[in-house]
C-alpha cells in the first residue's frame, strides 16, 4: 500500500507536469520512458495480487470442509492490520489487569462465571474511571458470613480486601499518597453474618446514610460498584429438604417473599445510585443438598440487567466430577492413592516448586491439596481442613452405606490420602484464603472483560433503561414501599447504622440478651422458660394509615419453642390514656425440620389490615413446651416497620 501510494503520486506529479495546455487534446501519452515502466509494474503487481485472491477464495471454497481449509482470519489478514493492532492492545491491558490471578483458572471457568452478562454499560464507567487514575474508586461489598471473611484469617485474605488491593496497585492513582484513605481507591465491606436480601431491602435508609458519609468528595455521594453476595442465605435454610413431594415445592414454594426483597434492594439501588454499577456474586456451600438463592436471583438480574458474577459455575462443575472419580476409587473414604499426584500440580511447566499448588486427581485448584490451615482462624484452626468425604457424609445423600472420613480414628486406608479442596478449609459453607482469592478473581474477569469488549469496538453501549414493568411486585409503588422501612431495631449491628433492639421499662421478664453461639458472635433476647414475656415500642407518625410491623427470629431444628406476638395499636395514644385501638396475635413456632439455623424474619401486621397506625407495642410470650421436644428456647433478633403497600402517601 506505502509503495502504490508512492508511486501514485510520483505519476500525479508527472502529470501535472505534462498537463497540456487549455484546449489540448488530453489523449497525449506520457512521453517519459520511467512513467511508462512506472503504469506498467503497477499493472502487472495489480494482476498477480488479483490472481493470488482468486487462488485463496478458490481454495477455501473448495476446502472448506477440510481441516486444512484456508481460515477466514488467513484470507483477511492483509486488509485487518489496524485492527488486529487495536486487538492486541486491549488485549495486552487485559492481560495486564488479570496477571496474578490464582494458577489454574481456566479459560472455561472464566466463561461459565459469568452467568448472565446482562448491561456492561455501568461496568465500563467503572473501568473507565480506573483508568483514568483521576479520583478514587469506591466499591461496596453487602453480604453474609461470606463476605464478612467467616473462617478466615486476617482481614487482608479476603475478596473485598483483595479487590481493593487490586484497584490501586493496577491504577494507583496521580500524586497518590497510600496513607491518606481519601486518596487511594476503597472497598467498603457491610457484610453481617446470616444476612439475606430481605435483611438488605429492610436497611437501605441506613445503608445510604453510612456511605455518604465515607464517600470522597469527587464520588458525588455514590459508590461507582456494589457486590451483593447474598445466594447462600438467600434460600432460607429450606433448601436443605432432602424429601419433598414435587420439585416445585423445593423451587418456589415460599420463595416469593425473597425474590421480592430481592427485586426491591436491585430496583432501589438503580434508583437511587443512578450511575453505579451493581452486580451479583453468587456463591455456593459443598453440601450436595443445599441449594442457592441463585435460581431467585435469575430473574431479577434478568428483569434489570444485572451482571451475574458466579463463582458457583466456575468451580463447582469440575468439583462434582472430582467427587465421583473420588468415589470410584475408594467408595468409603473418597481418598486416593499417592500415584495420583500430579507434576506442578497438574498446570505444566509454567508453576515450578510451589508447595502451595499441589494437587491431585485433578490439576489445581479443582483436585486435592494438602490442607493449609494458617489461614484459618485460631477458633476453628485445631478441626484443621475439612475432607470432601466429610462433605458428602454432611450432604446425607448416600444410605448405601457408611461413610468412613476420620483420619484421626484410623478410618483412611494406609497409602492413601484425604482430599482436601484448596477453596475450602474449616467447613463446607465458607470459602478459605484461595475461595475469596478466585472470588476476587472473577469479579476482576467481569470488570477486565467489559473494559476489552468496549475496547475492542464488540459492541456499542447504551445506559440501561429501568424496565417497563416489574417482576414479582404488584407495581413500582410496592417496590418502593418496601424499600423505605422507618424503624429497624437490632440486638446488633447490621450492614451500617445500629438502633439497638431494646424492651420498655420493665418490659422484660425471664428474656435476656446475649450470644449463646460458640464464637459469641450473635447475640438475640433469649427465653428458655415458659410465659416469659418481653415488650418493644415503636413510635411512628400517627397521620399515616398504616404500617407493616415485621419480627425477626431465629428458626432451627432443634431445641426451640413456640411462642405468641401481640401488637397493640394506640395510634396517636403514645401516653396510652385509652384502651388500644385494635389487637393483633400471631402464634409462631421457632422449629422448623431443615438441618440450619438462620433468622427468619415474620411479617405480623398485614399490609391489608391496619394493625399499627402510630405508637405501637409488641409483646411475645413463651409457651409451655411442646411435648417430644428437648427445648424451648426463644430467640429475638429485630423488630422492625414500613408503611403498608396500601397506604398511597409519599415513601421518601
């Protein structure tokens, strides 16, 4: 192409040179022996590239169903030289981003993380203000136990630290001084332990108000991302039914409730945060018979076009095949032979004497390792690492025969060796040190791969654009109500502010508050005894018609009791000169037969029926206890109030 453009205007020149004069007869040939031999390579070159064309095409035509076919990439080479340039650049920034993920991760996983692409847009203003290195980037991790790093140790070994890590050493930003918190990119970690949607949608009005206080000023009062790890505890402890009587009884029934919290915290954070991007991070326990609340979260991040970052369908597919060749070797133990180790951990030559990438059966990190417990906190450190077989004997799926996991009590066969999965340790919930390094990982794969796609001009994006209608709410209206909850009382603190949870004067009787959990963790007002009895206050505007009052407790499947609410509703009577205006009771029943225990929290006043209209008081009393049953414990957790979908009057 250089050497034609240069030719062509070599000639041009000549022949304005030659040009005749007006009047002149323009069929005058160049009188110069070079511009003849000039037109005639020129020629003779624009043939034989023609014929060299011809021959190709010929050829990929005729073979095209040959492997040896020429490729269109081949045929087309010479005429995609800028872009294969601008490919490879974003390719090299891509790779550049991505470079110290965790060894193994395959190309494969990569794809299958991410579940449903949904609108990139959000994601690339990201990106872009990454790149810029002009103002720090803030993201917001909200999440259960899992992202709170349950397990694990310390702080800096999980996902939330790792990605903050990560955005300032791949874009520190200009004139960045580490020290000084305002100038450096941040991740802000709410994760509370057994929190779901339904405690998130309940606490968006202190969620707001915490972040804009640690915003940096050039963040305009919004994060630029947020994570919502929340697929484990957002099944409520029911997907661990092992006998039902219909799959649709283990997929939908009483689920409703939490695929609206769901559709509630995604559809008010759009709004609210209209310019942030916001992303699911769906993980996944190694109990065979738990399921995840990814299946809810589907249709939400399909409605709305959010991003769904699976850490679930990139690791669990090859851990279920490692489960069955375990199984085929040693049906008992799911151990395996020492000949099974793989050379540098199954990954080549490119991962040389690290003792931290063993791994057998299957090339790290989807085989066994040996277990590495530093990470693991002090509490749980001396139970070491926990054995797929230990998760299969957990799972309760296999009645053939009995599980044989206990290597202390001689139960692994001489020779042969436990495997121990490098993205899990202490239990079978939470991820290890190397769960939350893919964790992040991904989420990184997610934001690298977006940037790339706009990069190399794969496609055109467009801002999303709320949809028309919604998708398990009756309308807009009850999304909104239900994501402007006035009152939110907790024995402690969740997600960001706190009001503590506490009775009215000489309220309590046989009820008191403290953390009956190994790790002294979760605290609740706990009865044990019968017609115990508590009493809470809620003080609200009287001029609204009603409101919602919801009581969270702690369900379980063994030692617990039941017990009555009653709500008694003075309206605009906060002295309580007159009888209530109304009295609603609901009896609950703490027990439940799934194998967990997690909060569950209780609507008592119903949205149709007025059963608070302004200064309310809830008081629960323990029953006897129930004849079989080896206990009767109550636990509270947090009482709460919205206004009802009914009432029409503003939510904000």
């Amino acid at each position: 192409t250089t050497i034609t453009r240069h030719l062509s205007t070599r000639m041009t020149n000549q022949h304005r040179r030659n040009q005749p004069s007006r009047g002149a007869s323009l069929l005058v040939r160049p009188t110069s022996p070079i511009s003849q031999l000039l037109i005639l390579f020129v020629f003779v070159s624009c043939i034989i590239y023609m014929m060299h064309m011809h021959n190709l095409v010929t050829k990929s035509l005729v073979n095209c169903a040959s492997k040896n076919a020429v490729s269109v990439t081949e045929l087309m080479s010479n005429s995609r030289v800028i872009s294969d340039t601008v490919t490879s650049s974003c390719q090299v920034e891509y790779d550049r981003i991505t470079a110290k993920q965790i060894p193994g991760i395959t190309n494969q996983d990569l794809r299958r993380s991410q579940a449903w692409l949904g609108n990139q847009y959000r994601l690339t203003q990201t990106m872009e203000a990454l790149s810029s290195r002009q103002r720090p980037v803030v993201a917001v991790v909200a999440g259960g136990s899992i992202s709170l790093g349950h397990g694990v140790t310390p702080d800096s070994v999980r996902y939330a630290e790792r990605l903050e890590g990560w955005m300032n050493e791949m874009y520190p930003l200009r004139n960045n001084n580490m020290s000084n918190n305002h100038n450096s990119h941040k991740v802000i970690n709410v994760a509370a332990h057994g929190a779901d949607m339904c405690a998130m949608a309940k606490r968006l009005n202190n969620l707001y108000s915490e972040l804009s206080s640690q915003m940096p000023h050039s963040s305009n009062g919004a994060p630029d991302f947020i994570i919502l790890e929340f697929a484990v505890n957002d099944y409520q402890g029911q997907d661990h039914l092992i006998t039902v009587d219909s799959k649709t009884s283990v997929f939908f029934d009483g689920f409703r409730e939490l695929v609206m919290c769901a559709e509630v915290v995604i559809h008010a954070l759009l709004n609210h945060y209209p310019n942030t991007a916001v992303m699911f991070l769906e993980m996944q326990t190694a109990i065979a018979t738990r399921k995840t609340g990814a299946l809810l979260h589907q249709g939400v991040a399909q409605q709305y076009q959010i991003p769904i970052v699976s850490y679930a369908e990139a690791l669990f597919p090859e851990f279920w095949r490692l489960t069955r060749m375990l199984e085929e070797m040693d049906r008992k133990t799911f151990s395996f032979e020492k000949d099974q180790w793989l050379e540098n951990g199954g990954l080549g030559t490119t991962i040389m004497n690290d003792a931290n990438i063993s791994s057998a059966v299957l090339p790290y990190p989807h085989g066994c390792s040996p277990c590495h417990a530093e990470h693991i906190v002090e509490q749980f450190r001396h139970g070491k690492c926990k054995s797929i077989c230990t998760f299969m004997e957990r799972s309760n799926i296999i009645h053939d025969r009995k599980l044989q996991c206990n290597a202390k009590e001689g139960n692994i066969p001489p020779g042969q060796h436990e495997c121990f999965v490098p993205f899990f340790a202490h239990d079978a919930v939470h991820p290890s040190a190397v769960g939350h390094a893919i964790a992040k990982d991904l989420i990184v794969h997610t934001l690298a791969s977006a940037q790339q796609n706009l990069c190399e001009g794969e496609q055109v994006l467009q801002k999303d654009v709320l949809p028309l209608t919604t998708f398990v709410a009756d309308d807009f209206h009850q999304l909104e109500v239900r994501s402007h909850y006035l009152v939110v009382k907790d024995v402690a603190r969740t997600f960001s502010q706190w009001h503590k949870l506490e009775p009215i004067p000489g309220g309590a009787e046989g009820f008191k508050l403290y953390a009956d959990d190994e790790l002294k963790q979760r605290p609740g007002w706990i009865a044990t005894n019968p017609n115990s009895k508590i009493t809470f206050s809620i003080d609200l505007p009287p001029e609204e018609e009603c409101y919602a009052v919801y009581l969270a407790i702690l369900r379980s499947y063994k030692g617990m009791g039941t017990f009555s609410v009653e709500v008694r509703d003075y309206g605009d009577d906060m002295k309580k000169e007159k009888p209530p205006k109304r009295i609603t009771t609901k009896d609950i029943d703490g027990l439940w037969s799934a194998p967990i225990s997690v909060w569950s929290d209780i609507q008592i006043t119903e949205d149709n029926d007025p059963g608070c209209t302004g200064y309310c008081e809830v008081t629960v009393t323990t029953n006897p206890t129930v004849n079989g049953r080896d206990g009767n414990k109550v636990k509270l957790l947090t009482l709460s109030a919205r206004r009802c979908s009914t009432t029409k009057s503003k939510t904000k």
